[in-house]
C-alpha cells in the first residue's frame, strides 16, 4: 500500500517542484495531457468491459454512482450554503460577459465519456484480454502525474496569492470536509472499507484522475464508479451555476470542485462577474491539487 501511495505522491510533488519559462513546452505539455487523459480514460473503459459478469453489475454500478452523486451534492451544498452564511461572497451581475457557449461546454464535458465508453465496447466486444495492462496504465499515470504537476506549478499563478484568498481558500475546505463527511455516511452504504469509501469521495470533481487512481487500486469497476461520479459533479455544476451564482456564489463556485480553474471557470466568470474568478481559480487550484494527495494517502491505509 505504501508503494502504491508513493507511486501517486512522488509523481506529482516532482513535477510541482521543477520550474519551467517555456511556453511552447507548456503548450506541449497541455496537449500531451490531454491525449494522454484520454488514452487511460479509454484504458479504463477497456478494463472495465474485460470484467467477468459486467451486464450483471452496471445496474449495481449504477446505485453506487447515484448514491456517491446524491449524498457528495447534499453534502457539499449544505457545508458550503454555510460557508456562504459566515463569509458572504459580493456578485456584481453588472460585469456579466457573453455567454461561453453551452453547447460546446457540454460536448466537451461527454468528451471522456466517449473516451471511456469506446474503451468498453472494444473491451466487451473485440479485444481480447490485454497483457500487463495493470502495469501499463500505472506508468501512464505516473507520467500523467508528473505533468499535471507541471501544470499546477507553472501556470502562472502565485501560491502564495492563492493560499491567501480567503474566500477561495475557505471554499475549498469546505468542500473536502464535507465530502469527507459524505464519505463516512456512504460507509454502510456502499459496503467497503472506510479508507476505500473516502478515497472514492476524495475526487473532487478530477475526473480525469480519480477514475484511474482509484481504478488502479480498487479495480476498473469501482474505477467506473469514481469517474462517473466525478463527470457528473461537472455537468451538474454547468447547469447549476447560472442559477444559483447571483445569490449562493459559494455554492455555484465550490461544487463544481477542481473544474472550478478551468472547466467551468467560463461559466462561473459569465455569470458571477469579475469578483468570482480569483476566489474560482484559488479554490479549484488547492482542489486540484490535493485530490490525489487524499485519494493516494486513503489508499495506502487500511
């Protein structure tokens, strides 16, 4: 388990630590990534569709997703309704830009989902079972690891700056302690260990990371599982944030988790005005970038 922990760790915290002032191999990196993501989301779907007895547990597959999806939304909604209570967030609708394109935002975010689901049909239909795939998709995400770390660091924003955003700051606590929360409810419910149920709550919207983190460690359904959960948090935070941005911007920002400083930033900047980015940027940053801290340290216990 500790090995394991490390071979998420180590990846990350290196990437994060080397400094880079190139802007094309920053752009190199931000397409490698993305390729990248979409080659072990498409691994993830192949091991899924290889599973024994996988038309018997989609259903099953299914009430998991749902219960992860409808207790982390109570959750997170009610931790950061709070949060809202004590350290209000001031909107100025008057800043309010263009609409990004919805449209497009949506096709983007079922982009993954077609990664995944081709994986499985040719998993369930054509491939027959892959040699040392367990060992290739780890080494993937290793690298993949290792430059989202890049990322984080030479992104251009200041840590210290960000760290210091209290809004942005305290959003992003609030949402870890109470998907924590959420997790430790899920116990019973989902039948696994505690460490285990945590780790699949400790997403955080990543979904690019969270389905082969846990994937890795707990198998490609559960894997399935975390993805699911993820991808939803996602597109539920597209339509939710319009709505409820004017008045709750916690909530609109903090749902939304890790996207908050790029996916869904359009939205929240288009709805919420000027004020809302630097606290979106602040809080999806610290999310982003302990997600698999969490989900890599709830794994290697238990």
């Amino acid at each position: 388990m500790l090995t394991g922990v490390l071979l998420i760790l180590a990846p990350l915290f290196l990437g994060f630590a080397i400094s880079l002032s190139n802007r094309r191999a920053m752009t190199v990196i931000h397409y490698l990534v993305e390729t990248m993501v979409y080659l072990i989301l498409g691994m993830l779907g192949l091991g899924l569709g290889q599973m024994e007895g996988l038309g018997s547990q989609l259903s099953t597959m299914a009430s998991q997703v749902l219960a992860l999806v409808a207790l982390l939304l109570l959750c997170n909604m009610g931790g950061l309704w709070l949060f809202h209570r004590w350290r209000p967030l001031t909107v100025n609708r008057a800043e309010e830009s263009a609409s990004p394109g919805y449209r497009r935002l949506i096709m983007v975010a079922f982009k993954p989902l077609i990664a995944a689901f081709a994986g499985l049909l040719l998993g369930y239909y054509l491939l027959p079972a892959v040699p040392f795939i367990d060992q290739i998709a780890t080494g993937l995400l290793m690298l993949l690891l290792l430059l989202i770390g890049l990322q984080l660091r030479n992104a251009g924003l200041s840590l210290r700056k960000l760290l210091m955003n209290v809004q942005g700051l305290g959003i992003a606590l609030v949402l870890m302690a109470s998907s924590m929360m959420a997790g430790v409810l899920l116990i019973p419910v989902l039948g696994l260990p505690w460490n285990q149920t945590l780790a699949l709550t400790s997403g955080f919207g990543f979904y690019s990371l969270s389905g082969i983190v846990i994937g890795d460690a707990m198998g490609p359904g559960w894997g399935g599982v975390a993805f699911m959960n993820d991808v939803l948090r996602e597109i539920i935070a597209l339509a939710i944030i319009p709505l409820v941005i004017a008045k709750r911007p916690a909530l609109a920002i903090g749902y939304g988790g890790a996207t908050a400083m790029d996916f869904t930033l359009p939205v929240i900047r288009s709805s919420g005005g000027l004020a809302c980015v630097p606290v979106a940027i602040a809080s999806g940053f610290v999310l982003s970038f302990f997600a698999p801290v969490f989900m890599g340290l709830f794994l290697s216990l238990g």
